[in-house]
C-alpha cells in the first residue's frame, strides 16, 4: 500500500526531483572539495540559519534532540532540577531533560495543542531551573506570557522550535525567544535534510560557545584543549550543505503550507464534529509543520482514509506515560489523554497540490455526510 498512496503523507522523490540539481551540485562540490566534518559549508548554513531566524548564533548539531540536550547542559541544568514542558510533544523533548539528570514536570496544553500558560504557572517551584515551551505543528506558543514568567522566577527558557522554524509571533521568529532555541532537520521537517541533523539558536556569545565545544568532544578545535566531556554530535558537513541551498527555498515551502492550510479550511469549516487547527490571529503566522484536525471518530475516519488511498498520522496514539518502559510519572492531564485519541494529522508538505486537498477534504466530507 505505501507506495501507492494516491495521496501520500510526505513525497520525499518528489520533493527531491524538484530541487535534484542545486542538491546534487552542493553535494558532490563539498565531496570532491573533502569538506567533511566541519567545514566552511556549515559555518555558512550556520550563518544564513541565524540570520533567517534573527539570532546571532545557530550552532549545527547533530539532531533536534542534540539540539535540546546540549542546550540544557550549556544552560547547567543536572540532577535535582525540574524542567517544565507539555506533555503533549514528541520523547526527544522529555528525554533530553532525563538525559540531562533533571526531572521532566509535564504540564497541559490548551486549544491550540501549545503550553497552557496557567498549568505553567502552577508547575513552577524553587526547583525548576528551565522552561520548554514547544511550538508545535508550525505554530508559535505565547512566548509574551511565558516570558514574563520566567522572567519574573528567574526561569530559563529553551524553545523547543523543532516543528516551528519559518514561524512567528508579533513579527519574531520561533527560536528567537528563548536563552536557546532548538531546530530539527529531521528529513521530514519542514527543512529536512539528507539524514538527521540539528541546530541551537542564540544570542548568547557563551552558550554558543559551549554547545560548539560539546558537539565535538568537548575539544576548542584552535587549541586542542579539552574543556569538557562532550559528544560526537555536529551537523554533518554535507548535509548542512544541502540544508543550506534548501534554506533559501524554504520561504516558498512556507507559503504553499499555508495555502493548502488555507484551502483545508475552508473545506472543512463546519463539517462534522471538525475542530481545525487555528490559522494565524492578529499575532501569529504559522508556518504548518502538520495539518491536525480533532474528531471524536478519528480511527473510524483514518480507516475511510486510508481506503480512499490517502495517507494519515496519528502524533502522538497514546500519552508517553504510558509507555511502560520511559519509567515516566503519570503527570495526570486527562485533555491531552483525550487528545491522543482525537487527533489525526492530514497530508501537508511542500509538494502537495491543491487538487490532492481537494481529494482529501471530499473524502472527509463524504465519510461525514454518509454517518
Ligand atoms: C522532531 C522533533 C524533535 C526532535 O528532533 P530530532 O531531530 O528527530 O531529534 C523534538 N521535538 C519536537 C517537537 C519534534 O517534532
């Protein structure tokens, strides 16, 4: 089935095709030049990156959770600290924290699936050393709110901006907010790359620093000196040269998201028990990483779906709690229970066509008119 799809979840062929000879050149230019590991490619990826997000440093690593556990040690978070987050968002978030040795406190999102600022405040205690706010489906978190929070509690903020790159909030972009903010090139995020890959956005000269010294063994490449324990955990050369000629698409990329987010809604706009994602506001421009919708029938319509040829996710099925083995706390937020059993994530990527959301919304249409 999954390679007849008529409607297919992600396209990566075709999205390769489209852009086959920028890609092509970069990479076969960075390997007949041997610019392996940490060379002139990534700086300037890193550049464009930090300037496109409006920060003064993007420091490449190795994945989104690279991304956010660096962050978190360079910020000096360890055992006998709590870290605030939701816990509706994918592991990596959670397990940067554990891996960090601080404890993860999970806290409820609100209608728009982003933190629920009052469940923060309530969360906070003389232990919290940091707050993640995660930007999810491509749509900024109320980063006015949480930062006069934290500002108040002397509370770090670290973004968790993985599905929100492109995005913003009264004119800022995702990852711009925070003490850090934490991407992923995962290659099926909106700035995907050949494999996995990440980077920490920030404006401060010293944990950029110290995120650079962790990706690559904790080693200053000038002098040699070790100054710290690291890891081997730096974007890859030619992948951050990819990423780099994908950059400058990505504005595009965005737009038609928000087109087809467009078209999604206004097919769908009081069909069924349909609850849509929010589009814009006053103060938001998404950027739709995911089209998530919200019904109470959500296996019976995948299963229409999918007989219809047409491809869905489901993030996340059940609450990471409940995975026996994360050894996780049940933090006890009964709305994100339920919304692991409501939500469904349709078709969106830079590839799809109008007329494929069109199919789309027809079939959902019709599984509703029929029941
Ligand atoms: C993708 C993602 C991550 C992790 O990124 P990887 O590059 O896969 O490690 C973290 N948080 C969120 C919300 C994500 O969607």
């Amino acid at each position: 089935m999954a390679t007849s799809y008529r409607v297919p979840f992600v396209d990566p062929r075709k999205h390769y095709q489209r852009i086959k000879s920028e890609v092509d050149s970069a990479i076969s230019d960075t390997l007949a030049a041997g610019d392996l590991v940490l060379r002139r490619q990534l700086a300037d990826f890193e550049r464009r990156l930090a300037e496109y997000v409006g920060t003064k440093y993007a420091v490449g690593v190795a994945s989104g959770y690279h991304a956010l556990h660096l962050s978190l040690l360079a910020l000096g978070v360890g055992p006998g600290h709590e870290v605030i987050t939701v816990g509706h968002t994918f592991v990596a978030t959670v397990s940067a924290i554990i891996h960090a040795g601080a404890s993860p406190v999970l806290v409820s999102v609100g209608e728009d699936y982003n933190m629920d600022v009052e469940a923060l405040a309530e969360a906070i205690s003389e232990r919290t050393r940091a707050i993640i706010p995660v930007h999810l489906n491509g749509r900024l978190c109320a980063m006015d709110r949480l930062q006069a929070l934290a500002r108040q509690h002397g509370i770090a903020i670290i973004e968790d901006a993985a599905q929100a790159l492109g995005a913003s909030f009264h004119d800022r972009m995702a990852g711009s907010f925070g003490s850090a903010g934490c991407f992923s090139f995962y290659p099926f995020k909106a700035l995907g790359g050949i494999g996995d890959g990440g980077a920490v956005t920030t404006d401060d000269p010293v944990l950029a620093r110290t995120v650079t010294l962790l990706r690559f063994n904790g080693e200053d490449r000038e002098t040699a000196e070790l100054h710290a324990h690291g890891y081997t955990a730096s974007l890859d050369n030619v992948n951050a040269a990819t990423l780099d000629v994908k950059l400058r698409h990505l504005p595009r990329w965005i737009e038609h998201r928000r087109a087809l987010a467009k078209r999604y809604r206004a097919a769908l706009s009081g069909v069924g028990d349909l609850r849509l994602p929010h589009f814009d506001g006053t103060t938001h421009v998404d950027s739709f990483q995911n089209y998530v919708i919200r019904t109470s029938r959500r296996e019976a319509l995948r299963e229409h779906l999918f007989d219809e040829g047409i491809e869905t996710l489901v993030h996340w099925p059940k609450p990471m709690w409940e995975h026996k083995a994360l050894g996780l706390d049940d933090p006890r937020l009964p709305e994100t229970e339920r919304i692991c059993r409501e939500v469904l994530s349709l078709p969106m990527n830079a590839e799809l066509t109008p007329e494929q959301v069109d199919i789309v919304t027809s079939s959902i249409q019709e599984f509703f008119a029929q029941s």
